[in-house]
C-alpha cells in the first residue's frame, strides 16, 4: 500500500469507507479488506458500525499499530464535553486505545469550532487520539480550525470524484499541506456507467471505478476511501497500484469537470 506523507504523519493513500456497513457483514468486510491489504479503515460515530468495525480490529491478525483508524465526531456531540466523553465511547467501541484520526463529520451552526477544537486537542494530549482533522470545511472553516488547533489539522474529508470539482479546498489543501480525502470516491457508484472513464480504462485493462481511484490517487495531496462490502470490488478497489494515466487522460477526466486543467495541473503528479 503507498503511503503519503503529510506533515510528517503516514497515511495509507487509498482506504476502506463503512458508511452503510453494519453487524456482521461490516466486520467480514473490515477482515476482508484487512487480509488483502487495506490498512486504512474509515468510520464515523453516525455510521452506527464502530462496534462492528472494533470487532474486525479485534479479530484480525494485522497488528492495531499497522492500521491507520479514522472516526469522526457527530454533529450533536460537539460541545466540549460532549466530544470527550463521545470518543472515549468511540473507543470503547471500537475496541481500541486510540484512533489515529479524529474529524469533525460536519461544522456546526451552534456550536463554535475553537470549542470543538480544544476538546480534540485535550483528547490528542491524553493519548486517546493521535492526529485530527475536518470534513465537510470550507476553506474558511478550515482556516479557523487550523488558527483554533493547537496541533496540526492533517485533513479535510470532503466529496470529490471525476464529476465533483473541488478545486478551492484542493488549493488550500496543498498550499497548507493538508490531505484532502475523497470521500464518495466512486460518486456512490455512478463513475461504473461512465462512458469516458470504461474507455481511458479500457487503454490499461482497467475498470471505470479503477481509473477514478487512481485519478484521484494521482493527485499530490489526495487520498480516496471507497466503500465495498462485496469482496470482488474490495480487491478490485486495490488493484490500482500498477498502472498510471497519461496528462491526457486526465484532461480528459477534468473535461467532465469542465476543463480545469490549467489550474489543477499543478495539483497531479504528472
Ligand atoms: P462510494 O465509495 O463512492 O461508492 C460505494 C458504492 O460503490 C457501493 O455501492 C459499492 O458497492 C460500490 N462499489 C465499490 N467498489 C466498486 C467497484 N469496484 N465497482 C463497482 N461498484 C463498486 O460511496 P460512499 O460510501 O458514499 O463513500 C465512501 C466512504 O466515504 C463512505 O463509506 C464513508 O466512509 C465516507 N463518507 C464520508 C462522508 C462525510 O461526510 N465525511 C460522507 C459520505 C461518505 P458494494 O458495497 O456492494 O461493494
């Protein structure tokens, strides 16, 4: 699995999302993913799954520390204590001492994000929590995180695939070397009808879902967390590894986006 670097925390490149994944099949899935390779896991305390997820932690032979683990707190807990005594919920859940990864799911109209902030930062001091982040920010929401945060904000978790531009956070992003993690990579599933995508990939003996991961991973700062339950996607999902597009199939992709490439040119490893 690659691993990208920012701000020196090593972070698996592509992970496994758990949105709608729940009891015993979340947990086949998580030793699934875990036994092909996945070391990257994503959860949030919305899903309702972190027991199901701790119970694949738990059973698994991959050791906790090989397992980059993300959660995110919900929306009505993010008062102070709120936040404190969710996660450590989260982590009685989850079965585990720590996360690796904290987000905000979403900004809150009530409640400030210094507020927030300063009980995440409590729980990275105790231990609880190693590195934290945002989703769903704005790049004014995120500017004010990171003035809030005694620690760096290591991410921004927001929507992004071949039909979803997000070309504003993805600057500041790699301006402030923070990661953008694509969630909805697949666009729920949508990219598989896409006639563009089926033919770029059809050029490398690759799927359209294979070619939006990798146009996503082919980016400096971005990493990708598609869900499967079903085993063929899980490891079809992984298969990206060996293969890379070509500048002009990623025009191509942006053109679904409508064109961005001078802009956005400086933002792929191309
Ligand atoms: P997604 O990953 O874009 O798409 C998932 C759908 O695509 C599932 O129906 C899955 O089917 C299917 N799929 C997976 N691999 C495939 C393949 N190779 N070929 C064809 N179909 C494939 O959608 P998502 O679940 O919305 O997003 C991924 C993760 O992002 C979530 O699970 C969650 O962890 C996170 N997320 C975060 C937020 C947030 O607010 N921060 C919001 C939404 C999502 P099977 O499951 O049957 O394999």
């Amino acid at each position: 699995m690659e691993l990208l670097e920012i701000q020196g925390v090593q972070i698996p490149v592509l992970g496994l999302g758990t949105w709608a994944m729940r009891g015993s099949g979340c947990t086949r899935a998580i030793l699934q993913a875990l036994d092909l390779g996945y070391r990257h896991i994503d959860t949030a305390q919305m899903y309702g799954n972190e027991n199901a997820v701790g119970n694949g932690l738990t059973q698994t032979s991959v050791p906790r520390e090989e397992i980059f683990l993300t959660t995110k707190i919900y929306q009505s807990n993010l008062q102070y204590d709120n936040v404190l005594t969710s996660v450590r919920q989260s982590l009685q859940d989850l079965q585990t001492e720590y996360v690796d990864l904290l987000l905000i799911h979403w900004p809150s109209r009530s409640v400030p994000i210094p507020e927030t902030i300063e009980a995440m930062n409590e729980l990275q001091d105790a231990g609880a929590v190693k590195h934290i982040g945002v989703s769903n920010f704005s790049v004014s929401q995120m500017r004010e995180a990171m003035e809030a945060s005694g620690m760096p904000i290591i991410t921004n978790q927001v929507q992004y695939h071949p039909f979803k531009e997000q070309q504003s956070v993805l600057e500041f992003c790699s301006e402030n070397s923070i990661l953008l993690t694509a969630y909805s990579p697949l666009a729920k599933g949508r990219v598989v009808r896409d006639n563009t995508l089926e033919d770029i990939g059809a050029r490398y003996g690759k799927s359209a879902a294979q070619v939006a991961l990798r146009w996503l991973i082919q980016q400096k700062n971005v990493s990708a967390i598609p869900k499967a339950a079903n085993e063929a996607h899980l490891r079809e999902n992984l298969d990206i590894f060996d293969f890379e597009l070509s500048p002009e199939d990623i025009q191509q992709i942006l053109d679904l986006q409508g064109g961005l490439i001078d802009r956005m040119r400086s933002l792929f490893r191309i």
